[in-house]
C-alpha cells in the first residue's frame, strides 16, 4: 500500500456510522474508497453531492458524477445532488461533522495550511472551500505525508506557509502516525509498525506527548 493510500485508510478508521464526512482534494478523496457501502457514513463533496460511496470501475463510471478531484464516484441510494452554492452554504452553517484534507502542513496549535501562492517556481491550485470547511466543521482531520520530497517535516512546531485554517484541527494522519492536537500540542495516538517514537521525533519539528494507550496501527492485510 502506497503512502497516500496508507493515510486514507487511516483516516477511514477515525469514521463511524451516522456521520456526516466532507473528503478535501487529494488523498482524502481515497477514504470513500476504504469503507464499505453499508458503513453508514455519509461522504460529501464540496462541487454538490451528499451519500456518494467509493471509485466504480471502469464500465460504470459516470463523467458527470466526481468528487472534489473530478474522480468519478458511485451514488448510493439517498443520496443527493445540488449546486455548488447549496453545497458551500451547507460547509458553512454546520451540517457536516467531520472534514478530512489534504494539507502542505499541519502544526502543534492545530494549524493548518493547505495552500502556497507559488511552491518550487510553479504555483497551485488556489484554496478553495477549505476556509469555509475549517471555519464550519467541529472536526478537522488533517491527512498529509510525513514529510515531504526533500525529507522536512510537515507537521511542524508552527507553519510557515500561509494558514487555510487557525486552531481548528483536531486530528493529524500521515502514513507514519495519528496525531491528537491537545490543549498542550500534539499527543502521539497511534505509529506505523515500521516506525519506533525515537525515528518519528527525528522526522517529526512539532514537539509531541505519548498517548497513555500508544499503540502501532493495525495494518489491513493487503497493505
């Protein structure tokens, strides 16, 4: 299992049934694919769908049914389809419970910060309604890698990139470990069999506290 899918399938594991779940752009957009259609959790997409399940194949796919990456979805049955306005009003005023996005970094106070005007001489995609996400959702979980192509940390102290979001994460996912963001800072939940506290405080710039029920995480068995 790749890092990216390591990550969903981690945040997969935060859900339960009953909730209502928004999957930001990027690797969030893979958690749908690691739950069951009888799991009982509602997906939303911030382009306009609500009950919509993981990746058809290749034969039933639909150009006009996506997630937030223009990847193509399954809908399950209630599910529901609106514009973009709905859509955002509903990210806004706090029908959703949980969000999940993808993120540059993530520090110890829960900030988060998803976008860089211009990263490596290129720019990128702008912000989106990951504002609007952080400001009307009680939980934000922050899925992003470890660290990034040069090797630096992504949970960081402190970021340095322009905040999408101040103190509003609650959960950090990389495919190396699961973050609490507490009163104090980071609480060390959960780390990747391969990976011991010592090697995370040495890839990790945000100062961390251990989980008094530490534990690795329970890899599935195609991973």
């Amino acid at each position: 299992m790749n890092p990216k899918e390591l990550i969903a399938w981690r945040c997969a594991q935060e859900l339960k049934a009953g909730q209502v779940v928004n999957l930001g752009l990027g690797t969030p957009t893979l958690v749908a694919n690691h739950l069951a259609p009888d799991a009982g959790v509602i997906f939303h997409t911030e382009n306009g769908a609500f009950g919509f399940g993981g990746r058809p194949d290749f034969y039933n796919a639909d150009s006009d049914l996506t997630n937030a990456g223009c990847e193509p979805i399954t809908l399950l049955p209630g599910a529901a389809l609106m514009d973009l306005a709905t859509s955002v009003g509903a990210m806004r005023k706090g029908y959703i419970d949980i969000t999940i996005l993808g993120a540059l970094q993530a520090d110890a106070e829960g900030n988060l910060a998803i976008w860089a005007p211009r990263r490596q001489g290129r720019w990128w995609p702008g912000i989106g309604g990951a504002m609007d996400l952080c400001h009307g959702t009680p939980v934000v979980i922050a899925a992003l890698q470890h660290t990034d192509k040069r090797g630096e940390p992504k949970v960081r102290q402190r970021c340095s990139l322009p905040l999408t979001g101040r103190r509003c994460v609650k959960v950090i996912v990389t495919e190396r470990a699961v973050f609490d963001v507490g009163p104090r800072g980071l609480v060390l939940r959960e780390h990747h069999p391969d990976t011991d506290v010592a090697a995370l405080r040495r890839s990790t710039e945000a100062d961390f506290e251990l989980h008094a029920d530490l534990k690795p995480f329970a890899l599935p068995r195609h991973a």
